[in-house]
C-alpha cells in the first residue's frame, strides 16, 4: 500500500488553478493515505539495531527499547542551600568583625587608662629592664655599623687612589729614562699598600656582614617578639580590667553570664601573655650569649688585622685572616659582566 502511493505522489501531475491555490481532491486524498501509513507504521521503540553485517548472529542485535535516552535535567543546586551557605559566610564575617571592634576598643581604652593614668599596668620589672638594655644595645650597634660602613667606603677610596697612583708611577717609569728608578720605587711601594689595603678591606668588610647580620637579624627577630609581648599585655590587663569592673557590678541572671564570658576571655588572654614573656626571655637569653661569641671573634678580628696592616707586617695581616677564615673575592669579582651592562 505505501508503494503504491509513493508512486502515486510521484507520478501526479499538480495542477496550479488562477489563484494560485494548487490543493485538489487528489491532494486530501494523498494525505488521508499518508497519515493511515504514520498511524499504522512500526514503534519505533519496538525496532531494532544490526551491530553486525547482514546475516549476522542473532546476538548482534539490540533492542532499541532497552536504549533510553540522555535525561536532559540538569540537576541545579537547591536556591534554599546556597541562599543558606551565602548567610552562613556573612554571618561569620560579621563575628569576625564584631570580635576585632570589641578586642579594638577594649585595648584602646586600656591603652589610654594607663597614659593618663587612670589605669593599673602589669609590669614585670626584670624583664622590663632587659628589654630596655637591648634596645640601647642595638642603638649603639647600629652607630658602630654605620662607622664601619663609613671606615670601608672612605678606605676603599683610597685603596683606589693608591692603586691609579701607582700605575702612573709605573707608566712615567718607562717614560722618564732619568727618574726610572724613583718612580719605579714609589710604584712598587704604592703596589704594596694596594694590596695590603685589599686585604684589610676583606677583613672590614667581614666584620661589618656579622655585625649586620647581628644587629638587623638576631636583634630584630627578638624585638618582634618583644613587641608581640607587649601586644599580648595589653590585651591581657584590657579583658582583666573589664572582668574586674564587671565583678564589680551587680549580680543577676545576665550579670552572671557576662561575667563568666569575660573570664573565659581573661583566661585565654593570659595564657597567651605567659607564653610569650617566657619567648622573651628565652629569646633575650640566648641573645645575650650569641652577641658575645659573635663582638669576641669579631673585635679580634678587627683590631689584629688594623695592627697588621699599620705597621706594615704583610704576613701578620694574612696570617690573621686564615685565621678567622676570611676569604678574600679576586680582583674585579665586584664588577657586572659585559651581559649585566648590556
């Protein structure tokens, strides 16, 4: 039947009327046929597919009802879940915040108390007098290693006077038949301090790296927890004074939940001052003993190679390095490559 109108639709001839309208009675008749064929034509969940040739095993093939189709509902987050998950991060930020303005205004208002003196302070008056002595101590460190930084420049200055005056020497040696040997002599002995001055310049410049290393690394790692120390005593006499005006007030229901809050908080603040007084102190300890193992060897050092060097003895000053192991650079190690002044 459906051959038989395809060729039917195939071989009809469509007659176009003055109107332009071409439907006729053969037309809805076409159409009766084609919708009866859809009707009665095969499920399409009912055919088949062939995964083989033709003739293949009864196992190549697959039901297409077995087959289902890729849902396309994308699961979407619950709008309730992350409306909840947004509040939950606000609301923690806003703790968050609250706790920094509280602990703010507390230290701020302790912090005043004892400037205008209205409030008590908790002094460990030993410790209050070691901090005081590192902190003079590392002043006058930081005067001497600005003197020693000055004493390198002003004697790496000259170092480089001594060595262009020698080398003019050298020159007119060859240029002045008459004064060779007066400038050959004073060439010879402008060498020599150039090279005992670059010797005494690597001892210097040793000493300046451990005092450096001394006063802006050892001395300043102590100081930040200095200042972390004072930060938590802050802290700690704050809450303290606010548990004490609190105890002070009356005693109700909501008087009594703040008061144990406050002292929950007292509690937390002095554990952490106790803690980091005993940092301090071990710290300020263990300075003290490096500050003077590092002066011993380093006002060694400096004092025999200055001697040496003065009063002429080459070896002594070299013998002095060897043996506070400090090596010198070659000659024009200090200078940038061709490829660092391109």
């Amino acid at each position: 039947m459906t051959d038989s109108i395809l060729s039917k639709a195939a071989t009809m001839e469509i007659p176009i009327n003055s109107n332009g309208d071409t439907r006729t009675a053969e037309d809805d008749s076409l159409e009766q046929d084609l919708q009866q064929v859809m009707v009665s034509g095969p499920n399409l969940n009912e055919t088949s597919i062939v995964s083989g040739g033709y003739g293949g095993a009864a196992e190549g093939i697959i039901p297409t009802s077995s087959i289902k189709a890729p849902s396309m509902h994308h699961s979407n987050s619950n709008p309730m879940m992350s409306e909840e998950a947004t509040r939950g991060v606000a609301v923690e930020k806003f703790d968050s915040v609250k706790k920094w303005s509280i602990n703010t205004y507390k230290c701020t208002k302790q912090m005043f108390s004892e400037r205008f003196g209205r409030g008590t302070k908790t002094v460990d008056m030993e410790l209050e007098a070691q901090i005081d002595v590192l902190r003079e101590t590392k002043l006058k460190y930081e005067c001497i290693l600005r003197l020693a930084r000055d004493l390198t420049n002003h004697f790496y200055n000259m170092v480089q006077t001594q060595q262009a005056l020698g080398d003019t020497f050298a020159d007119l040696s060859q240029k002045s038949p008459e004064l060779q040997d007066e400038f050959g002599y004073n060439a010879e002995t402008q060498r020599l301090l150039c090279k005992n001055g670059e010797t005494l310049l690597g001892a210097i410049n040793f000493f300046v790296s451990s005092i450096n290393t001394l006063v802006n690394k050892t001395m300043e790692d102590t100081l930040m927890t200095i200042k972390m120390y004072e930060n938590a005593r802050l802290e700690f006499d704050a809450y303290r004074t606010d548990l004490e005006e609190l105890s002070a007030g009356p005693r109700d229901a909501a008087a009594m939940m703040r008061i144990e809050m406050a002292q929950q908080q007292y509690q937390i603040q002095k554990d952490k001052y106790e803690r980091l007084r005993s940092d301090v102190t071990i710290k300020l300890k263990f300075l003290d003993e490096n500050k003077v193992k590092v002066m011993h060897k380093q006002l060694l050092l400096f004092h025999n190679a200055i001697s040496a060097y003065f009063a002429g003895n080459q070896q002594q000053l070299e013998q002095t390095l060897r043996q506070f192991n400090v090596k010198l650079k070659p000659p024009g190690s200090d200078k940038p490559s061709w490829l660092e002044e391109q």
